[in-house]
C-alpha cells in the first residue's frame, strides 16, 4: 500500500514539470506560422499588421480564457456570443458618448455577467442540465436584454473607452495588456491556489471530488460566473476598439472562442486547463487571419485555411500518433504489447 | 383616381382568379413609372396623397442599427404628410426571416391596405410578399431585391440605384487623382449585389490607370466594424501605396483609419457614404492628416419616403412618383464644399445621417428612444 502511495506521488511530482504537449503544438505552429509568413506574405509580420492584430487576439484570448473555465468543468458555454454583444451594447449604449457614464455602465455590465452566470451554473451544477442546452438558451435571453437595453442599436464609444481599449502604450496596444492580466489571474488562480487545484481536480472527476468531499457544485457555478465576467472584459474592450460597434459583435467569437480551447489542449471532457496555450492559440488564429488576407486568396480559400489549420492543429496531440505508427509499422507486435 | 383604385382591384381579382384556376402565377407585365427622373417630394399637399382612406405599415427584416431606427422614423414622417392615411402601424423582424414573414401575414389578417416592405431576406420573402398582394394589400418592397415582377407578385419595387453611387465616387476619385492610382473598395458580404452595382458605376467612370489593389471584386468586411478593421489592417500593411478608399459603409471606418496613423501614414482619401460620426472624425483628423479628403454620398434613408410614396398613391389612388428608383444624392465633399462641406454635429449621437431629410432632432429622438 506504501508502495503505491509513493507510486501515484512520483508520478504527480513528474507531471507537474513535464511541458503540455499542446503547448507545444501550439508554440511551435504560432512561430512556424510567422516564420512561413515572413517568407510567404512578408506583409503579415509587419508591425503595422501585428499591431493591428494585437487588440483582436486579445479579445479573443479573454473569451477564450472564459472559455476555458467552463469547459475545465466538462461544459461548453454557447451563452458567450450574448455575454460579449450585452457588454458591448451596455458600454456603448447606456453612456452614450458621455464619458462620466461610462464607470456605471461597465458596472451595470458586470452586474449583467454575474447574473448570466450564476443563472447557468445553477441550471447546469444544480439543476443537472446540459450545459449546451443551457447555455443556448442563456444565450437567446441575453440577446433579449440587448434588444431591452437598447432596441439592438449600441451607440458610437465614448472618447475615453475608445482611448483606453485602442490606444497604445510603449508602441503595444493596450488590449494586450488587458488579456494578459486576464491571463495572469486565471493562471494563478487556478494553479497557484487552494480552490484553484480543487477546481481542476473536481472538473477532472466530479464524482471522485464529491467523495473526497469538495464542494462540486459551487465550484461548477463559479465556472460559468468567472467565464461570463472574462465575456464583458471581452466585450468592453471590443466596443472600445471597433468604435462603432454593431449589437452583434459576439457573434463571430462564437466559434473561435471553442477553437482556442481546444487547439490549446484542454480536453472537452474537462480537467487540466491551459492558459498560456489558449492565449497563444488566440494569437495564432488571429495571425492565421493576417497571413490569409495578406496572402490576397479569394474569401473562400480564407476560410479553408483557417478550417485546414485548425483541423491540423486538433490533430497534432489529440490524435495518440505513437498508437497510429505502431499500427502501421508492426501491426504484429502491437498486439503483444499489454494493455 | 378612383377609376384607377378600382381598377387595380379588378385587376388584383383577376390575377387571384387565374391563380385558382391555373394554379400557378401567370406572368403580368410590370406596371408602374418607369421614369428616371430625381426624386420629387412635394411640400404641402403631396400628389401622391389621394382621398381615399387607407392603413398603412412598414415592415422591416432588420431594425437593430441606428440606420433603421432612422429609416423608420423617416418612413413614419412621410406617412403623416398624407392625412388620408389614418392608421401607421411597424414591425421589426429582428433578422429572423420566419418572423419577417408572420408579419406580412398577420398585417395582411388585420386588413391593412399597403405596405412597405424592407425585405432583408431578398427572395425568400417573395412568397409572403406574393400572397398578400393577391390578398388584395398593395405592397411596395424596397432597397433589397426580392425577385418577381411588379403587377404579378407585388405593386412595385422601388430600387436604389447602387451604380449611380459608384459613377459619382468614380468621378470624384477622377477629380482627385486625374493620373490614376491605386484604390481600395472594400464592401459588405461576400456576393452582396449593392457591391457588385457600386464597382459597375466606377468602373465606367474610371480606366486602367486606376488599379482596384482589393481582391476582386472587393474585399469581404460583411459590413462588421470587427472585420473591417482587420481587413484595413492587412491591406495597410500590403500596400505601400492606398490613393483612395472606396467603402459603401463609410461610418464603420471610424475604428479602421486610425490603423493609417500608427503605421506613420496619413489617412487617404475616401469616396464614401455619410453619418455624422464619419464627419466629426473627418474635422478632428484632416489637420493631422493631409491626404485624407472626404466624399460622400447620402446613405439613403429617404430610400424609404419614396416607396412610402408609392404605396401610399396607389392605395389612396393618388399620382405616384415618376421614378421608381432612389438615386442618392451627392452629399459632401472635402474639395470643393459643394453640394455640402463636411459636417459634423458634435453635440449630437455619431449615429445620425445629416444627409436624411429628417430633422436632426428628430433623428435623435428616434435613437434615444430605441
């Protein structure tokens, strides 16, 4: 029984300093993909390009971060393109260009946030809904509340937000540094504390965390109370940079939002999450669109790439390669070697 | 007048009669003006305004940005200069096209006798559109094209004319480059036809000394700030050398031009179309910008007024307009300050149009209030 004991604790103290294989995959694919498109469409790797990329990665990279959260829990949250549309609607719509409205607007969106997401945790933790059910329909009533809020027309940003989420400081636009406070307080929060390691061991087996007597289903509600406040960061600093923003913004982030989880490695079925791969497969996907447009192909061939990579990416660590190769190479052996 | 309402009741009869006899639509000629002359709205009593009573709505596939809210409101206003229209009611289909067809349907169960129609989903809504006609309402589609022929599906479709807004920016990008240069058009959805028109209005002003440096034939933004931006900023860095922007949105470039500065260039100039955001970021960054001149043409809410127009005339049995396509008007222009210099109110929402015939404060008041 000791034996063991010391068994299961090397193997812990082992895995806590071997690098994610999705990290990898990831960091290598972003540098290999600015090397290709240095050489390809050297245009895409200019600063101006990079610099206009920037902002746009880092929301994705907050949504993603939100993302993440849920899908760590064994979720998936469909409710983001709603969460970032109402941050967006109430930022801009609620000051209408009054920058001393802005303070209690954003305030009034953090308050919309923690609603939305207390409301889908406990239809998902307590209630024992599916959390894709459940979040659509969280969804549809948080496009409600930007229909109500403001009759779906967000107004122009106010001076101030605009100059804040679209200004630059050191020549480095200011929403990067935004993603990466984001990405720092996750990070440590959900590796560096208590309720952060209770966190990941409870989305890697519920049932075993309820009998060692940890507190699932608060821990599952927070997930999607976290996600949804990462939604509005998201969402403001999106109506900050378009500066005119339409009461649909969140739509397109939708999907992406789920691409940079997966592409970081975290599995769907929940458990570990990683933050820096996700912020880094933020940057990617992003860079991804640069290196398209700059590449001048038609829209269509855009979108193939984009689905292309992604599906290569996927594939990269999620595919067991080592199973597949002895299957091909020695298809006798594989059967001799014990399970 | 009232010779011509009954007669296009007999008219509607006959074609329902034939449908139920064939079972299928037979083919009407169109009916209608075919003039191309201005856009005439009458001060006072209007000659479209004939005596009969009549209620009247407007129908709309997509109402959630500020240029609805004031197309509605532009709508609204040009019903109350017909006092024979005694009831004015609207509906929203919020981008869902089964709800934008229910409201045909139900404004048709509630015996109102015209509509406009602004129908976002082009030709699935013809079916809808079709069937309320032949119920007898007089139905005016407008700006989007839905298919079908005026007299058999519908009363009369009143177009914008896209192409006259690609010849007045193609003339204006003549008079500012006269040697030629590289332009960038950039448009809304990938296959969008407003785009397609635009570029077929520059393209027989301009030669082959102007070379479209987008990808052909322009550069899919979707009409989404987000991706305009992202789009502007990939075109930056690939092209040294940007004369003039061309873009039928010209409001959602606000976010985008800035990207000119941080790379250390100055703003180009933009043949576009108007909204007062666009006017006070021109005011703001002209000084700091010596390429940036501005051209506008009116975003085309009074599109509405004169499908209203129509509708109105032959429901009420009044003269209808002699056009039934909207040309907009030229509206700004940096250079020579004619019709318009740049305007910008800015004390008032970026979201209003100075070129729509609607009082600013009336503008204002229809944003503020949803």
């Amino acid at each position: 029984m000791s034996n063991a004991t010391m068994r299961e604790t090397n193997r812990l103290t082992t895995s806590r300093f071997r690098i994610a294989p999705g990290f990898v995959a990831i960091a290598i694919a972003t540098i290999a993909l600015f090397a290709v498109g240095g050489l390809l469409a050297p245009s895409s790797v200019s600063h101006s390009a990079i610099v206009g990329m920037l902002p746009f990665a880092a929301v994705l990279a907050i949504a993603g971060l939100g993302q993440m959260l849920v899908v760590q829990q064994g979720g998936i949250d469909l409710s983001v393109a709603g969460g970032i549309s109402l941050a967006v609607v109430i930022s801009t719509h609620e000051p209408a260009g009054d920058d001393s409205k802005l303070g209690p607007a954003i305030l009034m969106a953090v308050a919309f946030a923690i609603g939305a997401g207390l409301i889908n945790g406990i239809l998902v933790s307590r209630l024992r809904l599916n959390s894709i059910i459940a979040t659509l329909g969280m969804n549809a009533l948080l496009y409600g509340a930007v229909f109500a809020v403001s009759g779906g027309t967000p107004r122009s940003t106010t001076k101030l937000l605009a100059s804040v989420a679209d200004g630059t400081t050191w020549g480095i636009p200011n929403a990067a540094f935004f993603a990466i406070g984001a990405l720092v307080v996750v990070s440590v929060l959900t590796k560096k504390t208590v309720a952060g390691r209770r966190f990941e061991a409870i989305g890697a087996n519920p049932a075993a965390a309820r009998a060692v007597g940890l507190r699932v289903r608060v821990h599952q509600t927070l997930s999607f109370v976290w996600a949804q406040l990462l939604y509005c960061l998201a969402g403001v600093l999106l109506a900050g940079i378009t500066n005119q923003p339409t009461a649909f913004q969140g739509d397109s982030l939708l999907l992406p939002s789920v691409a940079v989880v997966v592409l970081a490695g975290t599995s769907l079925l929940g458990g570990r999450g990683f933050p820096i791969s996700t912020v880094i497969a933020a940057l990617f996907l992003r860079q991804l669109q640069q290196f398209v447009l700059a590449l001048g192909v038609d829209t269509s061939v855009q979108t193939l790439v984009q689905a292309i990579a992604l599906a290569v990416g996927v594939a990269l660590y999620s595919v067991n390669w080592a199973s597949v190769r002895r299957r091909l190479i020695t298809p006798k052996t594989s059967q001799a070697i014990p399970v | 007048m009232k010779r011509r309402s009954s007669l296009t009741a007999i008219a509607a009869t006959v074609a329902l009669a034939a449908l139920a006899l064939a079972g299928c639509s037979s083919a009407g000629t169109s009916s209608g003006g075919s003039g191309s002359g201005k856009t005439t709205h009458l001060a006072g009593a209007p000659s479209w305004c004939g005596t009969k009573k009549i209620k009247l709505a407007q129908l709309d596939g997509f109402g959630g940005n500020s240029w609805r809210l004031v197309t509605t409101a532009s709508g609204e206003d040009e019903v109350k200069k017909c006092a024979s229209v005694t009831s004015y009611q609207y509906a929203n289909g919020n981008g869902d096209t089964q709800k934008s067809i229910s409201d045909i349907q139900a404004f048709t169960a509630k015996g109102v006798d015209a509509m406009v129609v602004f129908a976002d989903a082009g030709q699935a809504m013809l079916p809808a559109i079709r069937s309320a006609y032949k119920a007898g309402v007089v139905v005016v589609p407008y700006r989007v094209e839905v298919g079908g022929k005026a007299g058999t599906d519908y009363t009369q479709f009143v177009g914008a004319s896209f192409v006259n807004d690609g010849v007045n920016w193609g003339k204006w990008i003549k008079s500012v480059i006269p040697s030629g240069g590289n332009l960038l058009f950039l448009s809304g959805p990938k296959g969008n036809s407003q785009g397609n028109d635009e570029l077929k209005g520059m393209k027989s002003v301009l030669d082959d000394s102007y070379k479209f440096i987008n990808e052909a034939p322009y550069d899919v933004t979707n009409w989404d700030p987000a991706l305009t931006q992202t789009v502007l900023t990939a075109e930056i860095a690939k092209n040294s050398k940007i004369d003039v922007i061309v873009s039928d949105f010209g409001p959602s470039l606000v976010g985008a031009l800035p990207v000119f500065q941080k790379s250390g260039r100055s703003i180009p100039a933009l043949a576009t179309s108007d909204g007062n955001a666009l006017g006070c970021f021109w005011k703001d960054n002209q000084a700091a910008n010596p390429d940036f001149k501005l051209f506008t043409v009116a975003t085309g809410n009074d599109n509405v007024r004169l499908a209203v127009d129509w509708a109105v005339a032959k429901a009420t049995g009044g003269t209808p307009p002699t056009s039934n396509t909207f040309e907009a008007p030229v509206f700004e222009d940096s250079v020579s300050s004619s019709p318009n210099p740049v305007e910008c109110e800015a004390n008032l929402p970026g979201d209003i149009y100075l070129s729509a015939q609607l009082p600013k404060d009336q503008q204002t008041a229809a944003i503020n209030n949803k």
